[in-house]
C-alpha cells in the first residue's frame, strides 16, 4: 500500500513522490478506459445500428448521470462528476458527426446554459432571436437549437410558435445544479427519449371564453384565466407545476409543466376538451426531471 503523505515521516519527499506515482498510474487507467469508451462510440456511429437517429439522447445521458450520481462516493464533488461526463458526452455526440447549436445572439445565459451543456464540441450558430435560431434548426442548419426558459411575452414566449411536432422540446438546462446556474431549453427536430424520470411542456390554444377571459390588447391574461385551466387539468389527471399564460391571434395560449412523459395520444388531453372551450392540446416535447441537490451539490 502507498504511504499516507506525512510531513513527520522519515523521508516525505518519498512519500510524496509514490502518491503522485500513484496518481500518475490512475491517470493512465483512466486514459485508458476514456480512449476504451471512444472506440465503442466509433464502433457503434460505423455500424449504422442507430440508423438516421440523432447522436443527441438527452434521456440516456440523464439517467447515466443519475446512475453515476447514485453511486458517488468520496472528496470529488458531484459536480465534478457531472462536469466529467458532459465533456465526454459532447464528445461522443461531436464524433458520430458534426454538430451546431443555434442560439438568440446576445443572449449571455442561455450562451452560457449552451455552453455548460455541450462543452467545447458544440458549434454555436448565433441567430437574430429564438424565432431566427428554430428557423435555423428547421432548416437543417443546427442540430439543436437552446432557447431562454419559456415565459409569458418577450423572448421567452417562443413557445407559442413551436412548430410541433417537428420541432420538439427534448431537454431543460442545467440538469443538475449546485447554485443558481444560467438556464435553457433545448429543442431538436428529432425529438425526446425517457430519461425514466421526465417532465412535459403541453401547449393549450383555447378560443375566447368567459370562462377563460382574455383582456383586450397584447397583454397575457389576467389571473381569473389561470384557476379553470388548473382545475381542468388537474381534473384529466395533468396536475401542473407550472401554469404560463399568453395571448395571440384572439386565443388564450398556455403552457403547462406536467409530470411524466406525455405523447400526443394520451386520453387525458382529449379529456382536457371537456371543461375547456379547446381548439387543441398538444405536448412540446418533454425532459428528464432537473437534479437540484439540497446542500448545493458540492
């Protein structure tokens, strides 16, 4: 066994080169093992086994995140952990093709949520606002495209001209958190995988109802608009943690947060029809569950 670094020990020179000998040796396996994975990941993108599927599984990198997390032990922080591994995912993702990220220009956090989610391998394509970068994405320029968190007007009200379902929410930056960390949404056109632990984004288009009234002008509705939709969706077994509200076209828009992964067959929608003056129900796509850890993480 390696001595314990000890300043009173006979010969600490000594003991402090085995430790960084033994450190030196980890580093190899662990190089070893990096350069192990790598070769999996060439194999797997040249035998055409995932088809014209995208490189990018934000359900599959979440639940090995998950699993790593669970079984952590020790001084490294978990956010180390997770640091890690996003840069060995981006890194699988850069090798299986090439791979650009379209943004807002301008916009420092969701650049910064961008960056801390792809690393270093994730082209940025800067576009002219949200509604420029999902062009972008369209048209095939980028492969994903990240987007300020959903709000009720301004910029972060995009998600009233998804362009669903060929253009699909897959993915809420950060997944895991250890203090207040730029935020985002990730939106491809090759959609979501379960993570096994997920939300979803459900657009509403209702038409102008007194039960759902809409204000005149371009303002968001007022708050008597907010319980009918709750109770409607909490009755259809959609309970929702959050509730966005918007106005477009003469309709009242919103976007609520539910539990679970939710597909566009689901008879709960339909249900939705039945207390509401709906015109449609649509999910947005969903994204595994964010890891807010307690204590910070660290």
């Amino acid at each position: 066994m390696t001595p314990a670094l000890d300043a009173t020990s006979p010969d600490p020179e000594a003991s402090l080169a085995a430790l960084r000998g033994e450190i030196d040796a980890i580093d190899d396996a662990l190089h070893d093992l990096v350069m192990r994975r790598a070769d999996v990941v060439a194999r797997m993108a040249a035998s055409r086994l995932k088809g014209n599927a995208s490189s990018l599984r934000p359900g599959r990198e979440a639940a090995i995140l998950r699993r790593l997390l669970l079984r952590h032990a020790g001084p490294l922080p978990p956010a180390s952990l997770v640091r890690l591994w996003r840069e060995l995912l981006s890194a699988s993702n850069a090798m299986q093709g090439a791979f650009s990220v379209a943004m807002p220009t301008g916009d420092t956090d969701v650049y910064k949520a961008a960056r801390s989610r792809f690393g270093t391998m994730g082209e940025p394509r800067f576009e002219d606002g949200p509604d420029a970068a999902l062009a972008a994405l369209a048209g095939g320029g980028a492969q994903a495209a990240v987007l300020p968190i959903p709000s009720e007007d301004g910029a972060g009200a995009w998600w009233t001209g998804l362009d669903a379902p060929r253009l699909q929410v897959v993915a809420r930056l950060p997944f895991y958190a250890v203090s207040p960390m730029p935020e985002g949404i990730v939106v491809t056109r090759d959609g979501p995988d379960p993570s096994g632990d997920d939300r979803s984004l459900l657009r509403l288009a209702l038409d102008p109802d007194p039960a759902v009234p809409a204000p005149d002008g371009g303002d968001p509705p007022g708050a008597a608009a907010r319980p009918p939709i709750l109770d409607a969706l909490r009755d259809a077994g959609l309970p929702a943690r959050t509730l966005l509200l918007a106005r477009q076209h003469g309709s009242v828009w919103a976007l609520a947060e539910v539990d679970g992964a939710v597909a566009a067959d689901d008879p709960r929608l339909s249900a939705l029809g039945l207390r509401l003056p709906l015109n449609r129900a649509q999910p947005l796509g969903f994204y595994a569950t964010p890891i807010r850890p307690p204590d910070g993480g660290e």
